[in-house]
C-alpha cells in the first residue's frame, strides 16, 4: 500500500533532522569542545541543548502519534553534550524513517496541549503543517541562531541545504 502523504513526511523530517546535525556538526568544528549545549541567544531562552530536544520532539511525536502511542517528549536536560544532541537527533530519525501509518491516519483528529488547561484539536494534515513543522523550523532556527552568534560559518546554504538536489547550474 501507497502513503505518499506520510512518505512525503518522513522525506521532510528526516532532511531536517539532517539539517540540524549538520548545523551542530560545523558549529563544533569552527567552535571546538566547549560547553555549546549551554549557549542561549538571550538569557530568558532555552540553550542549544534545548532546542534540540524540542525540535526533535517533533517528528518523535509525529511518529508516536502514527504509531497510536503516548508521546514522550525528550527531556531537555538529558541534552548535556553534542553527543547528547547527534544521538537524540538519530534515534528520532530511525522512528520517523519506521512510520508505517496509512496516509488516513492524517485525517484523524489530534487533540494538541497548549498550556495548562488550553489544548486544540486539529485534523492531523492542520496537525502537521500548523503545529509540528512551524515548532520545528522554529527550534532548528534557534539553534541555527546560536551558533551563528557565538561565531560558527553557518549561513542560509547551510539551513536550507535539503534544497541540494534540487540545485542547477546555468551554462
């Protein structure tokens, strides 16, 4: 059976995923062993650590939501070092890559928390494309951000490099 909607899914999580470590594997070559995971952009935000549990969270809840499980969300604190960050980064990548839902799954109704006493429910596609993909690239960015501040070369080739393939050349 055919889930070019779910496929489709898993393609975009995993080359994100794969942006993410990409994006932390120059951040500790240009910026060495020091301690990364604790950097913030600003002292009321979540340090890189963070924003890597939380970005993976989001195909991690997307597969356990397709699986029919609880989700259980990574814990932040448990993201004490880039080997942390790659390892969390990997096993959320073989759970999306072992989604086996039938695209059907996307219409069923996902009731979302939003905060004591505040939740949403929304058609899985909504839940998609309005709460885990804007949550994601929004952590990826974060992280992006941070080490693009404390001096790291990345740049928008670096965050956008899932669009490789896709490249031509004139001439």
């Amino acid at each position: 059976m055919s889930n070019p909607r779910i496929q489709q899914l898993q393609q975009l999580f995993v080359s994100r995923l794969d942006t993410l470590s990409h994006i932390l594997q120059v951040g500790q070559a240009h910026l060495g062993d020091r301690d990364l995971v604790n950097e913030r952009l600003a002292p009321d935000m979540l340090p890189l650590g963070a924003q890597v549990a939380f970005a993976c969270n989001q195909p991690r809840g997307f597969s356990q939501w397709c699986a029919g499980q609880p989700i259980e969300n990574i814990d932040p604190t448990t993201v004490a070092s880039l080997e942390d960050a790659h390892a969390q980064i990997a096993d959320t990548r073989a759970r999306v890559l072992a989604i086996s839902a039938s695209d059907a799954k996307l219409d069923e109704v996902k009731r979302i928390g939003m905060g004591p006493g505040r939740y949403c429910e929304l058609p899985g596609d909504l839940y998609v494309s309005e709460y885990l993909l804007p949550n994601l690239y929004f952590h990826i960015t974060t992280a992006y951000a941070i080490l693009r501040m404390l001096g790291a070369p990345v740049g928008k080739a670096d965050y956008m490099r899932y669009l490789g393939a896709h490249l031509r050349h004139d001439g």
